[in-house]
C-alpha cells in the first residue's frame, strides 16, 4: 500500500481539481485547437462528448485521493477514454495527435496544481509533494493508454480490411487482364484461320476491339488511382451533351451486347464541362449500370440527366448535378455506404460473377471531390439505381440556353447525410 494514501494535500488537490474540471476542460480544448486543423466545435461535436473530459478530470482526481482505486477498474472513466479514441479514429487523428493532446492535458493540470498548491494551508513534505506529482502523472498515462489501445485496435482493423481488398482487388485485376489478353490471343489467331466466313471473321476482330477497349478503361483507372492523370484533366472543356455522347459512343457495344437501352435527356444543360472528369465519371457509372442490368427484364435501360441547381450551401451558386439512372439489380441499402470505398465490390457482383476491380466509383468521387463536387448514390424503394455526381458551375456566361430559367427546384441529396 502507498505510504502515502492518507495525505491531505492529495484530498484537497483533488477537491480543486474537481471545482476546476469545468475550466480545465475549456483550456485543454484551446490548447488542442491550435495544434489541429479541426474547428474547436469539431473536436467535441456534442455537449455529450464534450461531457467526457470532466468526466476523465474527476477520474484523476479520484486516483490522486486514493491511489488504490486504480483507474482500470473504474468502468465509467475507462468507457469514456475509449469513446474518445473511437472519435478521434473517425476524425482522422493519429497516435502521435492523441498522445500530444493527453501530453496537453497533462501540462493543463500541473500548471492548475502548482499555481494553487502554495494556497493550501496543508503540512506536506516534498516527499508527498512529489507523491501527489506522481499520481496525476500515472492517472493521465492510463486514461491516454485506455484512449490509444482503442483507437489503434480501430486503426488496425482498418488496415487489416484494406489489405484484404487490396489482395482481392490484385487477384481481380490480375484475372480480369489475364482473361482479356487471352481472349485477344484466342481471337488474333483464329483470324490466321483461311476457312473462316467474313461474317466471323469481323465478329472476332469486334472482339479484340472490345477486349483491347477493356483493358485500356482498367488501365485508365489505375492512372486515375495514382493521379498520374491529374493535370490531364484540366485540359480541355466540352459541352456536356458533347461529354455525354461520347461516352455512350463508347459504351455502345457492351450496352448493345447486354440489350440495354441507353437513353439522353434532350433538355442536358449546354454548359462547359471538364472533359476528362466528366467522361471519366459518367464512364464508370454508365458501364456499371450496364453490367448490373437485370437480365430477368425484358425492357433493360439506362438514362442520363443533367440539371443545374443551387448549391447546398446556399450562397446562391449553382452547381451541374448528372444522374445516371437504371432499372437494374439495385443496391442493397446496408452496402451504400461502401459503394464509393477503394476496392469495395457488392456482394451482388461476387455472387453472378459480374467482373470488375472496385475502383470505379471510388475514381468518380476521388475526381469530383478534387474538382470540388461530390458523388452519391440515391436512395430508391424500387430496383434500379440512381448514381450522381455535382460539379461546382461557375461560368455562367457560358449559359445558353438556361437563360432565365427557373433555377428554384429541388437540392439533390446531401450524401453526407446518408
């Protein structure tokens, strides 16, 4: 037993300590705030979490009063650390940011305790002085290791999850060109053949096309993965029909192939677009629509929009939102939420054995988000899908046909909200 466990000097610190908790907590929170680049609201988003550091406080002056009630076994002080690490795991922060805000705390309350200590009318030797140092020191080190064992068990499970798909997306990656190569392969040298009917001879020269065609979009979106391609995409701007026809030109064989019908609305916005962006977005979503059409249907079919709406943040921009609709096999709502995830394949495209690398959408939002626009998928109670993306509008002489219209319909679907 501590020696010590008695000393008076350690009940009355700790009775300031509790008096104090309300304004230690506004000054750890200040410290902290200069050190992030989180707004101070963020760092506790809510009086209940916000609840927690007082808490933590009276855990700490619980032990400086009684070191033999060790911290471990106070389950409310141990449950609140860790939910502290679970916040900080969401909002990005790294082993080194947690340890330096316990580091802030720590420094918050020997300065509180030495600027009071010499206001205590309390016999203490230096020997119980630095008892009492010490326990406060030993009651922040446990609360910052029940913090940091939760958040790092997050941490590892999230990389223990990417490098499963990061094996899963190089086992697809490696079959799926393996596969198309082979097809090329089988194909050029049945070409070679002298028997063979014009007619089928044109059906496997389509076929290299197609799996050459294949390739390059994979190839395409490991470049865009790396951002190999980022200054590309600023080079030239089209129209957004012009955009969107070129895709369906593209995409018009494998639609063809699958009995999809892809339809264009005639009223898209006659706006300038990044080219390579747009085409690259409404490529991922148009070829997804297509592989996932239900072939239990016999009218398949994919539809593309575009409309301009004002900004969520109600500044009075406006913004180019282009949806991508169909009535295909859908998502199951507990996968939405991944959908946009590098590497993220449904349980739907695992199980028909639809191909793919789980890139594609994870690219549609990596690239909007860079353009500062995002990407979403919109709810729906019937099957099909609705993908979408928004696109900052800023060149509003390059309206034509817009002019004066009534710009006041509805905001798309924050996906920030879902």
């Amino acid at each position: 037993m501590d020696a010590y466990d008695n000393c008076p000097l350690a009940r009355t610190l700790a009775v300031h300590l509790r008096a104090a908790r309300e304004e230690l907590t506004a000054r750890w929170l200040e410290r902290i705030a200069v050190r992030v680049s989180l707004d101070r609201n963020q760092l506790f988003p809510t009086e209940e979490l916000l609840d927690h550091v007082p808490l933590l406080i009276d855990g700490i002056a619980a032990y400086l009063e009684n070191p033999a009630d060790e911290i471990a076994a106070d389950v409310p002080v141990v449950a609140k650390a860790m939910e502290l690490g679970e916040m900080r795991y969401r909002q990005g922060f790294d082993a080194y940011q947690i340890s330096k805000e316990y580091e802030l705390l720590g420094g918050v309350l020997f300065t509180f305790l030495a600027r009071i200590v010499d206001q205590i009318d309390q016999p203490c030797s230096r020997e119980e002085l630095l008892q009492c140092a010490h326990r406060v020191f030993r009651a922040v080190t446990l609360i910052q290791q029940f913090t940091l064992m939760h958040f790092l068990r997050k941490s590892g499970e999230r990389v223990r999850e990417r490098e499963e798909r990061l094996r899963a997306f190089n086992r697809t990656v490696s079959h799926e060109l393996k596969s198309r190569v082979g097809a090329i392969k089988g194909a050029h040298a049945l070409l070679g053949e002298s028997w063979l009917e014009p007619a089928e001879r044109q059906t496997f020269h389509d076929m290299i096309g197609e799996n050459v065609a294949a390739i390059e979009a994979v190839l395409a979106n490991l470049l865009a993965l790396s951002g190999l391609d980022g200054e590309a995409r600023q080079q030239r701007n089209v129209r957004l029909p012009a955009a969107v026809a070129e895709v369906v030109r593209q995409l018009r064989g494998s639609a063809r192939a699958r009995k999809v019908a892809v339809r264009v609305a005639a009223d898209l916005p006659e706006v300038e677009v990044n080219a390579a962006a747009v085409e690259l977005c409404l490529t991922n979503y148009l070829s997804n629509a297509i592989k996932y059409a239900d072939s239990a249907k016999e009218d398949r079919w994919v539809e593309i929009r575009g409309r301009l709406v004002p900004r969520p943040a109600g500044d009075g921009a406006l913004e180019l939102v282009v949806e991508v609709r169909d009535n295909g096999l859908g998502v199951p709502i507990e996968e939405r939420y991944h959908l946009f995830e590098r590497f993220y394949r449904t349980r739907e495209a695992v199980v028909t054995g639809v191909e793919g690398t789980g890139l594609g959408l994870s690219i549609v939002r990596e690239t909007v988000e860079t353009l500062g626009g995002r990407a979403w998928i919109e709810p729906s109670e019937e099957l099909g899908t609705t993908f979408a993306f928004a696109l900052p509008f800023r060149r509003a002489n390059d309206l034509r046909e817009t002019d004066g219209a009534d710009l006041s319909t509805s905001r798309p679907a924050d996906p920030s909200s879902r």
